[in-house]
C-alpha cells in the first residue's frame, strides 16, 4: 500500500507544483524555497558545538506553530543542548515561526518538510539527523514515519486530535494508516476520545495530556496592540469574527445588514482565515454598500462599519481590542477553529453548530458558560447585538471565559514528561 502511495505522490507532482506556483501568485511565499519541498538543501550553517541533538517539531501552519510555541519553549529549556528544527508545510507558518522563535537564533532552524516521498523523506532526514520527530495534532505522514522508523528517529504526535470524521476517513485508506499509526512510539493526545480514536488506528502507547494551547499565553506586545486598536475604536461596540472561511463572509455581512435592532455605531471586525482572501472580503464588503477599513491602512479613528482584520500574527491582539467574539469555520460544516485563545483573553464566545475540530473544548467551554451556540448567521447577530448591550452578561461570560482557560492548562509539562523517554 506503501509503494502505491508513493506512486500517486510522483504521479500527482506536477500538479502539486503547478497548484504551488499557482497560489504563489497571491502568496509569494509559496514560490520560495522550493528546493526543500523535494528534499534538497543547501548547507545549514553549523550549530554551536555545545548544541548536540536536534529535535524535529513539526507544525503544518499557523495555528499548529502558534499551539507549539509552548512546547517548543520548554523544550529549549529543558535540553540547553539541543536545537529546534521547526518544518512547516505553508509559508504563513513559516513566518508565524520566525516571528515566535527568531529570538532563539541558531537554536531554532526552520525548513519547509518535503512532500511524502520516500526519497525525498530519506534525503531530509539524512541532512538534518533529528534525535526525535514530534508532529502536531493531526499530521501522519507514511512515508516520513516509515524513514524515521529505518534511520531509528522515535515519533511522538503530541497535542494529537481525531474526529469522528477524520477516523473514518483514515479506516477507508486501511493499511497504509494502520502502518503509521503503530510506527508512531507514543501519541499525546488532547482529550479521551481523540486517544481512543488514535489507539483504534493502531497506536501502541497513547496517552491523555490535554491541550497545550490552553498553555499560550497572551503576549505582552499583542495586548499593547489591542490596546491601541480599542483606543481608535473609542467607544464602540465590537463583534470580531475571527478567522472566518469561504462562504462564511458572505453570510456574516448579510446577517450583518439585516439586524434591525444593531447596537448604536456597532462595529464589525471581520478577520479571514486565509490572507489571499482578503481582497475578496473586502470586495463583499463594498458590493453590500458598507463602508470598510482595512488594519493595514489603519486610521487615526476607525468610523467604519467594517474593519478588515488583513494583517498576519495579530489575532491575540483582535481579540483583546473586541467585546465578543465569534470564532470561524463553524457556521458551515468546516469543523471549526480554535476558541482558546479568546477565552484566554477573557471574552465572550459565539459558535456555530459545526466545530467537530474542537469538540470536547467547544462542549466544555459551552457548559463552563465561556461560550454559546448559534444555530446560523442571523442568530449569530442577534446574540453578539445582546451581549454588546448587556453589560453584566457579557461581563460574566468573560470572567467564566477566563476560569475556563485557566482550569485546563498544564498540558505541556504533561508532554514534555512523556517526551523524556524518547529525547534522554
């Protein structure tokens, strides 16, 4: 099953490429370092003699790069003698890695993991000689599982998580995912389900560990930020819609123009996932007849109907400068995003019936009073246009939002004990 896997890699290339140039005309990133996506590589400069072993983190894109900044902090301090390989899959990770772990220098280097070839694999691990390979949340390669396992690299998948749905999708595909799950050493996994999930595919050691990104903290510099996007909005009621995806836009604008009874000078922060899509929303924006202002052209006053949240990194920041928030990828069955960061934060929290992505924190934040469910965009409206008026509610969700986030970090500590084995 392996072979023919490998077979549709090398059969699929050129269209894998070509979609790669293709997006890399919205996203330049895409088009730059090629070279490390088949497994080629100029020479990395040396680490310091005392730095021994390196520890591969894999983190496909943003918000897995963001969930490990924890991890891979404690990972440096753990092992002063070790340096970070920190690979991504897109160049929004890769910078979102640079932004976090720059200050690190040399102690964190970064590449772009190559697509699941067995060659391609061999050569990557063969430049980089990791100690361990530790993928985030969901990211099973085969073929880089299979290599690791021959050049005798333990993989961990830490802050693992599986849905009902992607479990289904992974039996279909039978051996070939049997195979990399029992090559995975050991699996730290978010909740109980997602463990027995894991364990069902064939993982020989599974553990519960919790979610480390209960355990980001907010920045002190992106507070600041939020601060100073609060003070342009002077007074106003804010509802953010973060990280919003395809076809939610349209139906949040819509929603947006037909709530009649809208809090005084309300103000809408709408922040898309994908930052090739912000022209698009913007776009929408205008053809609805709403006045709209873009984060990147920020004025001295935000007097706008729309804010277009079209900056990179700042979404701590959105969500400190808001009054509530209703967190993406949830109105539509897209499986949701992540509502930690937001209670971290200590904001009122609005989802959509579709967040089999984060289930089991979705449930608990929901039961913990830190969240709410909206059946659609225009119940959506009308619950952000009632907390955005009543002051005590909207006070209690966020201090419920805050005890929330608080009770469930710990996480990290949890997986770096259980990294022990593999690293020592």
């Amino acid at each position: 099953m392996r072979l023919f896997y490998s077979f549709m890699w090398w059969l699929a290339m050129p269209l894998v490429l070509g979609r790669l140039w293709w997006r890399g005309r919205k996203e330049p990133g895409y088009r730059q370092h090629l070279g490390e996506r088949l497994g080629f590589y100029g020479r990395t400069p040396s680490p310091d003699q005392h730095l021994r072993r390196t520890i591969m983190v894999h983190a496909v894109s943003v918000g897995e790069t963001r969930a490990a900044e924890p991890l891979v902090e404690s990972l440096l301090r753990a092992w002063p003698d070790c340096r970070i390989l920190l690979t991504h899959m897109t160049p929004t990770g890769r910078a979102t890695g640079k932004a976090l772990f720059g200050k690190h220098g040399d102690r964190v280097v970064q590449s772009f993991l190559p697509y699941d070839t067995g060659f391609m694999v061999g050569r990557f691990l063969r430049h980089f000689a990791p100690t361990v390979c530790i993928l985030m949340e969901t990211e099973v390669w085969p073929n880089l599982i299979a290599g690791c396992r021959r050049h005798g690299v333990p993989v961990a998948l830490v802050n693992a998580r599986l849905s009902e749905r992607s479990l289904r999708r992974g039996q279909r595909f039978g051996g070939i995912m049997m195979e990399a799950a029992r090559g995975i050493t050991l699996a730290a996994a978010q909740t109980e389900l997602d463990a027995s999930r894991i364990a069902s595919l064939g993982a020989p050691k599974v553990a519960v560990t919790g979610s480390i990104k209960f355990d980001v903290v907010p920045p002190e510099a992106a507070l600041q930020t939020g601060a100073m996007l609060r003070a342009r909005f002077a007074q106003r009621p804010v509802l953010l819609c973060a990280s919003t995806r395809e076809g939610e836009e349209a139906l949040i604008l819509d929603a947006w123009r037909a709530l009649a009874d809208k809090p005084a000078n309300m103000l809408l922060l709408l922040v898309p996932r994908h930052p090739q899509r912000f022209d698009e929303v913007a776009r929408m924006a205008e053809e609805r007849g709403l006045s709209l202002a873009r984060r990147s052209q920020l004025p001295e006053q935000v007097d706008s109907e729309v804010l277009l949240g079209d900056s990179m990194g700042e979404m701590f920041a959105y969500f400190a400068a808001c009054d509530c928030a209703f967190i993406g990828g949830s109105l539509l069955p897209l499986g949701g995003q992540n509502l930690i960061e937001a209670c971290a934060v200590g904001k009122p929290v609005l989802v959509g019936e579709h967040t089999f992505n984060f289930l089991q924190a979705t449930e608990e934040a929901v039961a913990a009073g830190a969240a709410l469910r909206v059946p659609d965009a225009a119940a959506l409206m009308r619950e952000a246009a009632r907390l955005l008026t009543d002051d005590a509610a909207r006070a209690r969700m966020g201090e419920q939002a805050l005890a929330f986030a608080g009770h469930h970090r710990g996480a990290t500590v949890r997986t770096v004990e259980l990294l022990r084995q593999l690293i020592a």
